[in-house]
C-alpha cells in the first residue's frame, strides 16, 4: 500500500476543510479500522476476508455471511467518505434533515431484565434519523435501532449473541462489541446501504462493554451516536440490586440548519464539546431521577463512549462500597468516592442505599459534567 | 418543572455572555446539583428537605437545622446567579477586590495529628477574599477559612464530625463532604449569605476524600477556591509514615483589575488552566520543600479537586511501593510509577526513603503540570 | 532563591513570546526539575550534588561522575533557554534544520530478549536530529539514539544497569529512568554539550516504566522526543508471550521549514497534538502490523510517554484476560475492555488469541487517538 498516513492525517488537522482533503483522509482512516480492505479499492475476493467457514464456532466468534450480504464494499467510495465529504458534517445529502424527528422522550436507565433462554438474536437497524436530545435540540444523528444511545444489551457469560446488522441509511455502518472475541475484518466490517451483515458471539467475561459503529473514521461514527451498552453477567450472579446503566457521551454539534443541528468532526478533533450526557439527553435525570428504596443495593454499569473524554464517576452524599475495575467479581475495591471510566470503557460501581435523600450522579471532571452530565438518584423511605 | 436543560445548555456553551443568559443557566444547572429546591423558585417548605429528624442518626450522616437557619433559600434570586452574572467571574460586585488581601505563606502540607477525641467539632466560613497565591498573584477567591485549600480534615472510620458552616460572603455557599453519606439535599444544601448550617457525619471508608462547595454552578465554586481534603484512617491504623496531603487543583483567571485577578468561569468551560498547583501555590514545595530523613516511609495522600483535570501523580527517581485505589488497606498496588487520580477523587500513595536526595514531586502529564503542579522532597541522611 | 513562580509561570501562559520572558521561564521551571542547581546561577560545588561516593550502592542507585564530567552546568545560561529560547521551538540555532534526516523506518515493536549477563552497559548519546515519523513529515527530533522513541531497555528486577549520557547536541539534556531508585539531583542532572554523565541502578520493581529526559522545561524534552520504555521482568518470569512494547505519545509541531518541522511549545501547552502516534510513527502498525500466531498468548507493554494525554488502550474483537496496574503479577485484572495509562506511567495488557484475524490496536480516546494511534495485530492460522 503507497498510503502516506502522516501527511494524510497532517491535512486532516491542519485543513480538514476540502472535499479532497476529507476524501483521502476518510480512505486513509479507513485503513485503520475494521472495514480495511473495504477502502483499499479492492473489488474481489480475498481469502483472509471471507472466514469464519472454516473456524470453529465454539467458544469463540463467528462470522457468518448473510445470503445477499458481500463480505466487503465493493466500491471504496462508497463508505463513510462519500457522504460525509465536502462538509464533514453528520448531515451528510441531507440525511437526517428535513425527516420528521424523533420526539423527546427519556432514555430508561434500568437494566432490562435477563431472558431465559441462552440465546440472544438481535435484527438491529443502523439509521439516520433527527432525534430530540432535549425539547429544543435536534441533532442528525446515526444511530442503532433509532435511538442515542442504543438499546441495552443484557445477556451472561457463556450466552449466545446472534446479531444481525441492517444499514437503513445511506452510508456504510458497522458494529463492533467489546464484549465479542472474533475477527474484526470479517464481523466487525461495514455494511452498505441496503444490506445486512450477521455474526455470532459468546461474551467471556463478566462486566459493562461498550459498543459502537467502527466504520471510519470511527471519531465520526462514534461522535454521531452510534454507540451503546451490552452487560454480560457473570457465571454466578453478583447480589441482588437495583441496577442502572449509565453511557456518558459528548455532543459536538453545527448550527442549526432547518432546525436540526449536525455533529461536527472538526469540533471532534477539537475535543470540545458542548454537551456532556448519560444517556443520550443531557441532564434528563435531573427532571425524571433514578428511583430507588431505603435498603436497596444500587449497581451501576457506567460506560464511557466518548468520543474522547472519560467519566469521573461520582454519587454526591454517597461512596462506593464496590467497585469493579474488570471482570465482576474478582478484585473489587471498596470506599471509592470517584473513578474515571477510559473512553472505551466501562466500570461497575455499587453502593447500599441506607438513608433516603437525593444524590446526584455526576461527572466530577466538572469543566466537561457540567455540560450534562448529571441525574439524580432518589432513595425513597 | 419545565426547563429545557438542553437548549439553556446550549446558551452557556455558545453565548455564555450576556446577563439573562446566565441567569437562565445558572438556575438551571441548580437544579442539577445540591441545593436543587433553592433555585426553583420554591419558596415553602418541602418535606424532603426539612430531614434529619426522623433519621436515626447511628452509623449514618444527619443534617439538623440550626436555630436561625433556614433550609432553604427563600428566593432563587439569591443563589449564585445573583452575583456572577454578567461578567461570570468572581469578583462579583467587587466582593473580592479593594479589600487587603491575604499574604503570601506556604500551605502545610503535613497531615495534621488525629485528635484524642473521637468527635470533631469544625465551625467554618464561607469567605470572599483576595488571596495571594505567589508573591505577585492575587486571586479573588471564595473559601473556606480563608485559604486555598481549605484547611485539611483528619479523623478515622467511625469518628464523627461535627460541621457547621457560616456564610461570611455576598452569595449563597454549601459544603459537600465526599466522605460523608448523607442527603444532600439538606446536608449540602446552599446557605444564604449571614447565615449558618450544620450537620453531622460519620465516615465508613477510609482514604483521601475531597470536600467542596456544591452550590450552583459547582463549576464556579469549585473553580474559585472552595475545596480541600479530609483524610480518614482505616480502623486499624496504616504503618507509621511521615504523611502529606497534596490537592491538586486548576486556576483559571481572568486579567488584573486593581490588582487582583477574578476566576473565569468561560475558561474553566474551556478547560485550559492557566496555573495547576498542589495545595493552591504553584511551584511553593519547590522554594520550600517537604523534607523527610533517610529510612522515613513517605505517605502522600492526593486528592484531585480538579475542576477538571485528573493528576498523574509521580516522584522522580522513585516508585510506589505501596498504592491505594480506594480504602486502605484493602487492595495494594505495588511497584508503581505513577497513577491517575480523578478529578473529584483522592488516591493513596508510599514509599520508603532509603536514600538521600532531592525527588521531585510531579503531575507528570506535562502540558498541564509544568503549570505549576510540581514540588520536592527533600529526603536528608 | 528570590523566584517568584506564579509571575513567571504568568508570563509562560499569557505571554510565552519574548526571549525574556523565555529566558526567565526556563530559568525558574529548572528549578522545579531535575538538573535545578544548573539553573540558579550556582557555578561552584554544592556538597548535595556531589553524591554517590558516600552511598551504598547496594540495592540503591548510585551517581557517580565521569572523568571529564561536571557534576553541574557551570554556567546557567546554557541550559535549555540558551537554545529554545525566542521561538520557543526545537529548532534552535538551526540544529535540526539544514542536516539530512533520518529515513523514515518501522519502529520494532518487539520485546528484545533479556542479556544473560545481569549487567546492562548502556552508553547513549542524546542528539538533536531529523527524522522521518512518515514519508512526508520530518521532525526537528532531541532524541536518545537517533530514534524516538529511544530504545527498549529490557532487563530483570535486581539486575544492574550501567548508564552512561554523552550529549552530542548544543542544547543541556539528561535522563531520568522511572525504574530506577535514585537521587535525580545527581542521577538525572542536565549533561552540557560534549560531556557526558554515568549513573548505575538496580531495578526494584517489575513492568513497564517510562525514561525521558528531565531537563527543563520538561515538557518540551519530552515532547520533542526524548522518551522510550524500560521493562523490568519479575524474578519470576511471566508466562510464556509474543511480547510487545507500544510507547504513546504526541506530536505538536511548528509549519514545515526547509522541510522539516519543529516541535512547538507554545501547542504543547495547548495540549492539542497534531499526531498521536505507538512508537513514534503515527499508523505504522496500519501498514506493517504486529503478527502473531494463534494460540499465542500476547503481552503489550504500554507506556504512556505523553508529554499530557492518557492512552485509552484497547484492541478491537479482544479483551485482556489479565492486565496489570503495578508490578506483575500481583493484583491482576481480569476481563478489561480498556485501561487509561497516565501519562509518566505504564500497564501491561495480555490476551490469548484464539482465533486468526486482524485486530485493531488503538488509543479508543478516538478525539486523540484518531490522530495516529492505531496499527493491527495480525493473528495467523
């Protein structure tokens, strides 16, 4: 490959303005990250591309193509590049814009129950779709199952995950878990417009894993909501509690342009941001808190998506008696006020409700919570 | 309620300017935070916050009302908003400048001894003052006790403190200890300006506990001055150790007027620091040192106040034998070179002095640290 | 000593022009670092500087001084200011510029093996140089052998390393070894033009240190390139790996000059790299990935070189079965996603792979790490 990544990503920083600049960089990117040979230019076969055949599925993951499904782009401009070029904008044709949007609603925090089968099968939807993220904010966001972030996925150690990704939008989208061991290339990879991809995962271990769209350039994606939570139980349970999760994210966003705002990859690369949220609605929790009762054992699962920032986690009038920074339950630690979850990662963190009150659940790392990312936690007598 | 926490956001983000824009925003990220009632406009009782008494004070924290106090603002007008709106700094009107500033003195960085009893009795104030913070920088500062940290709390698991906090400034002030569980609600709510609160706490974990006022915009309060340590040993006490407490903590200031320079709560949001100093001096332990002899182990307990930025805290020419992530003495690290500590955290860390030498004490992550975040100590044969 | 730091430090962030005011920056930032008597003007002998005859060096690290070698800069001025001062770049005096650079090649990310000797003899030269991070892009590199980062130091705790600095550049620079235990006042002082230092230690504890060197200011020799990674097995060897060594860090250069670009200190303060980049190449790895074999157990050694930013270290379609926060193989985590390294710090992060594929190795703070911090481990069948 003749690709010069220092020069590519040097206009990337230093113009990131042009329709070409954006063109190369978004190929180059795409080198990168899962979808590689996508964006090489490369229009037939490749060996190392179509696996998953001749692997064995037990224990690990495995990547199934779909009948109708090509294991890869057939034509390199048709990936995240071709829409977003130009402006560098999530609006990218007007996608997301002049649609009617999806109304305000709050995201429910609770963890959704286990089902008893063992084997989980998801038909999930990539969109491009104008959401409310408040009653006056619209952003033109890329999404999972229409929704920032996407639905919470529940399942244990050892369960099966059956997923199947089809792209409603009209740019290339893909999925990445980081709870599945499996070759990125083959399940990890985009998926045009139109079409579907499957695969098939069984999580290892225990713990609050992030996933998102890893199409490049993945800031993008990420940055326009593509992203969400999968809580993997461990083999035995952990105590009972009342369980929340929790995804901060960052909100960069254009003017509004006919009422909807796009998110902006250059303020991306600025790290920015303008809001900071749990859940996808900054400070929804503020006006419709977390609700517990005296006694309770609280779990949060908090994952960090990002893009950049990490989330200092803190319980005001509260301290973590528990908390994971791996696998449930090996190695907890105990007494923590506040922990910084990575961009890209999620921590588990517990405490026992023993006096009723309101306790807000914030970022600590204020010049960036402050922007949203903040709820409240009532304990009720 | 009807905010629109979103689109008020949206006003502090991209205009942050104007006067009702920050009346507007400041009310509501009230809501976000203790002292939640003050600024809705409530001006009546409300059960949840009248608590205290029917909580059985035993092993949990309590917040009775002292007689003349009210526990709640009677008008959100008076709460931050009042004061810094406008110029969004802290000077707000001239509270902090034409007065005779404090002078310049080395903040002790040695943990003070426990007390004999086993019940702390701390009567503070809230205070607006010049604070010298070099020889030839002035800070309008809010406080507590007059100082850049406040003064260093220590007791052990168990113990109970005694708080009761006077409001000595032009704007309302509140006191959240991250080693207390308690409501926050009452506990740390905001109180009026000649006005006092109390409450009482037990600690249950030990470690390095940041304490701060949570008053709206917590940003603002934490960003001018007002936060510290409390230290609580574990029930069995830790190895003998010459032990110091350092608070990190971020300055943003706005220019010189008459000779003081204001907090910039516009700078905070955009998270560029202008100094970033252990126990509010920039550079202080490096004109004079902390100074242990050979053979001493050295315990540094590191509290991040932030508002934004975590410390990678690290001693030149040595390692952590010894490193705390949560309460002591549960969970040591061994062999650390350096750790992040959150912002709105505090985290633990030994070593044994086996040599003589000058070890500087650093935020290792430079572009913020050379600000000033840095010391020695001195270790003497 | 009659600094005054807050004033100065003022002028480095408000001003960071003038040569004086860079002169006297310099100046009083030597103070707070290693090699501070260098800078204070002192000429003559300082019985504190002197040392390492009268210690023990058993178990410790000793300093003891070259024929030939001063133990201190004889005069102030040639410290770091004599040279960066003015336009605060790496470029002073034109000593990168005009020189052929050196060709861009692929950094090895491979462990080196362990001597069998239990004596390292490391004779190094720092020099200012330019080099290739790309094709395209040439840096006005301060580096320790000719390469950024400088070489991987492998060797066992208890193991001795015998190092020697001999500077071959025109500007003050040194070495401060994270795995060593040892008076850096001595050890880790600034070496002038044409001289050279020696310091011997013992390595205590195991994992993945940072070196670098620590002449004022700190943050501009680190973030013009001198830094690289010493690892330290345990006695007890770690289980069999395909091991590699990932040092992170950024890039923050000046507009090209005669082709080449020179580090700037005025965008290191910003904290906002162009590049992000594992071993000194942003995206090698893309083009010329780690490869391994399934079945291998694999185990980064990942050091955050900075100068600011963390590594939201992950590797896409995996997780760590055990990574390590301190020294191996105490405390290890299980199940983890990602893991933030602090800047001045380092983690190892071991997986099994089982299953061919190719994965992506990122930093998963996307904002940064999109900036170059990616490559591919490539498992073959």
């Amino acid at each position: 490959m003749s690709t010069q990544p220092a020069s590519i990503l040097s206009e990337i920083v230093n113009e990131a303005t042009g329709r070409r600049a954006f063109l190369t960089r978004a190929s180059t990117l795409g080198l990168a990250l899962p979808g590689v040979g996508l964006l090489a230019g490369c229009s037939t076969s490749d060996p190392d591309q179509t696996g998953g055949a001749a692997r064995s599925p037990a224990d690990t993951g495995t990547a199934v193509p779909q009948a109708g499904t090509v294991l890869q782009n057939s034509n390199s401009r048709l990936d995240t590049a071709h829409d977003v070029s130009g402006h560098t904008k999530s609006t990218a044709e007007g996608a997301a814009i002049g649609v009617q949007p999806i109304p305000f609603r709050r995201y429910d925090p609770a963890l959704p129950p286990l089902s008893r089968e063992r084997t989980l099968r998801l038909n999930w939807s990539a969109t491009e779709v104008p959401i409310h993220i408040s009653k006056d904010v619209v952003v033109a966001a890329w999404t999972f199952e229409n929704d920032i972030p996407g639905p919470v996925v529940h399942c244990r150690v050892g369960d099966t995950v059956e997923f199947s990704l089809t792209n409603r939008g009209k740019i290339p989208h893909s999925m990445d878990f980081h709870a599945a061991q499996i070759d990125p290339k083959v399940a990890f990879r985009s998926v045009l417009p139109g079409e579907s991809l499957s695969f098939t995962f069984r999580p290892r271990h225990a713990g609050a894993f992030m996933y998102h769209c890893g199409t490049a350039p993945v800031l993008m994606h990420i940055g326009s909501g593509m992203y969400g939570a999968i809580i993997v139980d461990p083999p035995t349970p952990l105590p009972p509690a009342k369980e929340f999760v929790l995804v901060q994210s960052e909100f960069y966003l254009a003017p509004k342009e006919r009422g909807v705002q796009a998110f902006d990859y250059n303020k991306m690369l600025a790290t920015m941001p303008d809001y900071v949220a749990f859940n996808g609605r900054p400070s929804q929790y503020v006006e419709e808190p977390m609700r517990v009762k005296v006694g309770d054992r609280v779990r949060f699962y908090v994952v960090s998506a990002g893009p950049t920032h990490p989330c200092h986690f803190h319980v005001v009038g509260e301290q973590f008696d528990t908390m994971y920074l791996g696998a449930p339950p090996a190695m907890p630690l105990r007494g923590v006020q506040t922990f910084s979850v990575p961009a890209g990662g999620g921590m588990i963190f517990e405490l026992v409700c023993d006096i009723p009150g309101e306790f807000p659940v914030v970022n600590h790392g204020f010049g960036h919570g402050q922007k949203g990312a903040i709820g409240f936690l009532v304990v009720e007598a």
